[in-house]
C-alpha cells in the first residue's frame, strides 16, 4: 500500500512542476497594446476640437506688426534677472514671456483693448479672434498673433515611469501620446482599466479606458485630453497582492516549487 502511494506521489511530482514552470514562464495576454489589431487596420478616432480655453488658464500671446513701436505696446513686458545683478529689467527680447490668464468671466485683458473674450476658444480661434478685434478697433490691420500654452497641461499618475505633471505641445495629445511622456505604463500596469480624471463643469467626470481593446480606446472622450486632465494607470493583481506583507515571497513560482520539493520530500520519508 505504502508503495503504490509513493509510486502515485513521486508520478504527480513531475507533471506539478511542469505545470508550475509552464505558469510561470507563459506569455501573458494582457500586456501589449493593440492585440487585436492587424496590419492596414483603419481606425475612427473621437471627434475633438483639442484644448478649449477655460478660466484660469494662462497663456503666451504675441502680437507681431510692421510698427516696432505699436508691437512694444501690445507685447507684454517681460521681467529677467540678470546674473550676478539683484536688478530685474524689462524687455520685449527676454527669453521668458510674460502670461495673460484667463479670468472667472473668461476674458483677458488685453493692451489697448480691454477685456476680450478668450475661454471657448481653441488656440488658433483665439488667435484670430485677437486679430479681428484689433482689425475692428483700428490698432493694427496687419497684426500676426500667437497663442501659447503656458500653464496647460496633464498629469500621469500610478504605474508608469514617470510619474508627474506635463506641459500641452500641441492641441490635440492623445491619450497614448500621455503615456510615451511618463516614459509608458510599466509591467505591473493593468492595461484594461486605465482611468482619465477630467473637471467638467464643476464636477469630476472619469472614464474608464480598456487600452486592450483599440476601438474603444480611440473612439473614447478621453481618447484626446484636455487641460488638467489626470491619466491613473492602475496597479495589476500582481503589484496589488505585492504590497501586502510577505505577498512577493508567496506569489513567485520558485516559492511554490521550493514548497513543492519539501513537501515530496516529506512524502517520500512518511512512505519509504
């Protein structure tokens, strides 16, 4: 009897530990991204106007003219310290530029104008708003204006990494573009519910995102951020159970065959 339970045992060592190792060293299915996705595939993404001004946002605007003398007066003056001086000086050739930021009414207030509607604006729209408004007011009929972002940007949160705040380089950064920027999602990033944090009206509005599935993830709201967006890559299983005590020295596959190799030893002295 003790025999032919040990012969059982010592045939079952074999195949556990080859399921064991199959386990640890398969490929798992939900880490790259696009997995459904085939060469030529033609995808529609969201419809989006890009970044619309909002209160509180601060921008660059520059305003070019053949007048050196009108574009002194519609530029912004620019404080720089000057190194190895305690003295700030003003200038229109400084390296920095200084910002208009967009009041609770959504105007700014712009040299020789006044207040000018600025929020519901995209960049471009704002920009040649300003140039109407300066066509219609007879201070300048050849101005180029250009709106920068200065304090406009998004935040990547959780397992990626790099971690932090990024500046807008553009009007349109999509959601992908987000993560390239935190240097991607790291292994432990679970792919199938990442979570875009977005105020809308007063009110914190969050999508869920599977990054698995590619039409969802280019066909969601999301999909394109807007200013002061919070892109949270949530921890997997793995990196949860992780941070509980002792949990990475029970969840690895050399753990469970060293378990393993025990308790077969322990067999085999038990029924010899």
């Amino acid at each position: 009897m003790k025999t032919m339970m040990k012969l059982r045992i010592n045939q079952l060592i074999a195949p556990v530990c080859a399921i064991i190792l199959f386990t640890a060293c398969s490929t798992p299915k939900n880490i790259a991204l696009f997995p459904e996705v085939s060469n030529g595939t033609s995808i529609a993404i969201a419809e989006s106007n890009g970044i619309v001004l909002k209160p509180n946002d601060k921008l660059s605007i520059i305003v070019n003219t053949k007048s050196a003398e009108l574009n002194n007066a519609l530029n912004m003056p620019v404080s720089s310290q000057i190194i190895g001086y305690n003295e700030i000086q003003s200038t229109n050739q400084s390296r920095a530029t200084s910002g208009y930021t967009i009041d609770s009414d959504g105007n700014i207030d712009f040299p020789l104008i006044g207040a000018v509607k600025a929020a519901g604006f995209t960049r471009s729209e704002l920009a040649s708003h300003l140039k109407n408004v300066l066509q219609e007011k007879s201070v300048a009929r050849d101005a180029v204006v250009t709106v920068e972002f200065l304090n406009v940007g998004f935040s990547v949160l959780g397992e990626v990494e790099e971690p932090g705040f990024y500046p807008f380089e553009n009007d349109k950064t999509t959601l992908l573009q987000a993560l390239g920027k935190a240097g991607d999602m790291t292994i432990y990033g679970n792919r199938s519910n990442v979570k875009v944090v977005r105020m809308n009206g007063g009110q914190q509005e969050v999508f869920v995102i599977d990054m698995l599935n590619t039409k969802k993830l280019m066909q969601s709201p999301a999909y394109i951020l807007q200013q002061n967006d919070v892109v949270y890559v949530e921890p997997n299983n793995y990196r949860k159970r992780q941070s509980t005590a002792n949990a990475s020295e029970v969840t690895t596959a050399s753990f469970w065959l060293s378990a393993l190799s025990v308790l077969a030893t322990f067999a085999m002295l038990v029924f010899k």
